[in-house]
C-alpha cells in the first residue's frame, strides 16, 4: 500500500507541474495585456500633455514675437535665434544658453521656426514634426482675432480665421503621421 500511495503521490505532483506551468503561462499572458493598456494609456496622456504644453507656447512665443518687435514697427530680422535670445522665452523651450541660444525646441522635441511675412508685416510660427494624434487639436485652436493664417504641411493655408474647422483639421492632418503647422499673425 505504502508503494501505491507513493504512486499517487507522484503522479499528482506531475499533475500540479503541469497545471502550474499553465497557470504561469496565463498569469503572463494577462500581465502582457495590462501592460500593453498601460503603455496606450501612457502614450495617449503623454500625447495630451504636450499638445496642452504646445497650446501655451504657440501663445506665448506669439507674445515673445509682438513683445520684442512693438516698437520697431515690422519684424524684419525676425528668426528663431532672436527669440531665442530673448529673456522673455522660457529657458525650457531654449536650445543653448543665453546669449548664445540658437533656437527654440517645441515640447514634441522639434525646432520651432519664425519668419517675418508679407513685406515685414506679419510673422510666421512654424511647429515642425507635430504627430497627427496633436494636429487636430492644435489646427483647430482659437488664437484671438491675430491669426491670418493656418496652414498644415503643403496643404494650401487657410486663411482669414482663427483657426481650421474640424473637417479641414481632420482632412489635412490625417495626411502623414507627423507633419507641420504654420501660424501667421498680424
């Protein structure tokens, strides 16, 4: 009887090996499919995050801009070097140090560009390499009654708003998964 009992023993630890290994393998399986949806999760909030943080700066460096040229009475000379260098920008948005800043960097991590328009009238923001998830909502953006022209990627701009409609956002930025966004004040 005592070799019988070790028999059974036996095989009912080969039994609980095998259930174990099962049950590892779908312990795993379901901690892969938490991971996965926090990594969307994250991807999606941090997506958010910079385009609120881009929403600001478009603001703000639209202030930086009329700030240093209200008295010259056009933005000839206008470039991202001089913004750069100003005290009004944010040291986070600075590439370099001052007074040798050479650029402005977009929260998305790319070069922000500015150029003067229209005979020095007007002054353009570039944002490059904006991905799609951001686009809409940055297109679409109420900027006040400064804003001549938004125009996304090679699309012709759109001009004479405060921003595109959601059906032109959507079209236009839907195009590429990164592409740019230009601002044109008065």
């Amino acid at each position: 009887m005592e070799v019988e009992l070790r028999f059974v023993t036996k095989a009912c630890r080969k039994a609980r090996k095998a259930v174990s290994l099962i049950e590892i393998a779908m312990g795993l399986s379901i901690i892969a499919v938490v991971a996965a949806g926090a990594l969307f999760y994250f991807n999606n909030a941090n997506v958010s995050s910079k385009t609120n943080e881009t929403m600001q700066q478009i603001s703000s460096l639209q202030e930086v801009v009329r700030s240093l040229y209200q008295s010259a009475g056009s933005y000839e000379g206008l470039d991202a070097a001089v913004v750069a260098n100003s005290s009004l920008l944010a040291a986070r948005y600075r590439i370099g140090e001052l007074p040798n800043a050479t650029g402005v960097r977009s929260p998305f991590g790319a070069q922000v560009t500015f150029a003067p328009q229209n005979d020095n009238t007007e002054f353009e923001i570039t944002f490059a390499d904006i991905p799609s998830a951001a686009c809409q909502r940055l297109a679409t953006m109420d900027l006040g009654s400064g804003v001549r022209q938004v125009q996304v990627g090679t699309n012709p701009p759109v001009v004479g708003g405060r921003g595109l409609t959601a059906t032109q956002a959507n079209a236009q930025c839907n195009a590429a998964s990164k592409v740019s966004i230009a601002w044109r004040f008065i």
